[in-house]
C-alpha cells in the first residue's frame, strides 16, 4: 500500500492514480493525513485491500499536489553516522551506539518545495526514513517491523556551520531551518519491497544549467544500525508515537567530507530518491 497526503488530504495512491480514503471509506477514515497513524491497523487492512486504479472514484494524481506524507509528527529523531563510511567521511570513529538528535518538527516539509539557504554551508543528506505507526516504548527487536506504518524518502538538509557550532556542537539547529526536513513523495508499506532492508539510495545536484551531478548513492544494506535495531534502541529511551519520522541516517557523499567541500547554492536543485519509493526534489535560494 501507498498512501499520499495531496493538498492536506489523505489518500492511496498507485502509480499515475489516487483514491481519497475519506470519501471513498464513506467517512470511515478522516481525511486529515495526520490523524491516520493513531489508528494504523485498522486503516491499514482496509486499504491493503482497495485496487486504488480500478476504484470507481479515483483520479489522476497531480504530483504538484504531494504534501508531506506524515504532516506534523510530534517528534523527529534523526541518527547521525549510521553508515560506516560517512562516518569516516565526516572523520568521526563508528559509534558504538546511534548517535540521535532531532529535526524540530516544524522543519518538516512535502516531497518538492523551496528552501531558502540560510547560510554558506548548507549541505544534503539523503536518507530512508521511517514513519511510525503503532507508538510504544521498549519494542523488542523483533517486534520492531509491527511498529512501522511505512517508509519515506527524506533529506536531512544541514547547514554545517550552525551544527558544528560552539561546544557541544548545535546539530538539532543546524538541521531545523525552514523545510530543512523535506519528505514524500509517498509513504509505502514494507510489503511493498522485494527487500525493505535493500533499497538503492541516491542524491542528485542538479544545476542552474541542467548539469547533474550524482553525490550519494549507495543502498540501506550499509546501515551500521538497521532500522529494527534502531526501533529497539530508540525505544528504550523514547516512547515512539504515531506518526513520528526517524530519519536513519546518510550514506557517504556529502559536501562536508569532499576535498575541497562543496556546498548547496543558489539556483542548484537536489534531486533524492530511495528505491521503490520515489524522489522528492528541492530548489534553494540565497
Ligand atoms: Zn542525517
């Protein structure tokens, strides 16, 4: 199943169509995207069912009309160094444990928007993220999958500078400018993928001339703590609510470990896209 969030309404899509849920469950499911994680299971069995293109009432999915697929997560837990060679990139040994801050929640923006650069030093991160569906503290490991409503693409844009600054280092600040936590462009349930812990992931620069630069691209298998690992983890510090993303860290490839270091710029788009997902695409501007 794949749900969307098209103009602050919830829906399931497929391919080129989308289904509202609220209409098409005669009420059943509101239609706020927001409100459907509290009530996961349930909405999830009713949807698993629906074929979204041969439904009497579904329509044309205008992709313009993507918003973010979990609008207003209470919380945003990023990981830091959860790929063994981004870690190395960034100089730091492999942490022991995950390394979290987080992404304050109003910082989450839809799958295509325009980011003001805040600074210099603005830098991407493309990473998986999870969206949490059934909350709960203290998840087993190998519960962990059962707590998960679907995963999106993400990027955790960090403006280096502001996370690097003073001692301890700012890294919820530096990561936590306007749209710095772009999703979308849907969510997609775990059995959508022939592996969900095998996904291709990879970041595109594209210029103001067309140029496109490919600067990340690698796949989740590298991910030092995988996704029910970190689940586990998280959740005995954290109670998981629903509806919270967890953004699971970045793969090798960002400005901050190139020689010399090269950073996002007027006019430059990024392009991030997670296999069997989509992509989601941001322009940036001085
Ligand atoms: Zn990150």
């Amino acid at each position: 199943m794949r749900i969307a969030n098209i103009t602050g309404r919830l829906a399931l899509v497929a391919e080129d169509r989308a289904l509202d849920v609220e209409t098409a469950s005669e009420g059943r499911f509101h239609s706020d995207p927001a409100a459907v994680f509290a009530d996961w299971e349930s909405f999830a069995a009713w949807g698993t069912e629906i074929d979204v293109a041969a439904h009497p009432l579904s329509t044309p999915l205008q992709a313009s009309a993507l918003a973010a697929p979990s609008p207003r997560p209470r919380q945003v837990i990023g990981v830091g160094l959860n790929y063994a060679d981004h870690a190395a990139e960034s100089g730091l040994p492999l942490p022991e444990q995950p390394v979290v801050f987080t992404k304050f929640a109003s910082s989450v923006a839809g799958p295509d928007v325009d980011v003001q650069l805040p600074g210099d030093t603005v830098d991407w991160e493309a990473e998986l993220v999870v969206v949490v569906g059934r909350g709960g503290r203290n998840i087993a490991e190998a519960d962990a999958l059962s707590h998960i409503a679907g995963y999106t693409v993400g990027q955790d844009l960090s403006e280096r500078t502001v996370q690097w600054q003073g001692t301890p280092a700012q890294f919820s600040m530096g990561k936590s400018f306007e749209n710095f936590a772009p999703t979308g462009p849907v969510l997609a349930t775990l059995d959508e993928f022939a592996d969900h812990n095998n996904l291709a992931i990879q970041t595109l620069i594209i210029g103001p001339d067309g140029t496109e630069t490919r600067v990340q691209d690698s796949s989740t298998t590298q991910l030092v703590f995988p996704v029910a690992d970190l689940i586990s983890r998280l959740s005995r510090t954290i109670e998981l609510l629903p509806g919270d993303l967890i953004f699971t860290g970045t793969p090798p490839g960002v400005g901050m470990g190139m020689d010399p270091q090269r950073f996002l710029q007027d006019g430059e788009t990024l392009r991030t896209e997670i296999e069997g997902i989509g992509a989601i695409v941001q322009r940036f501007h001085a």
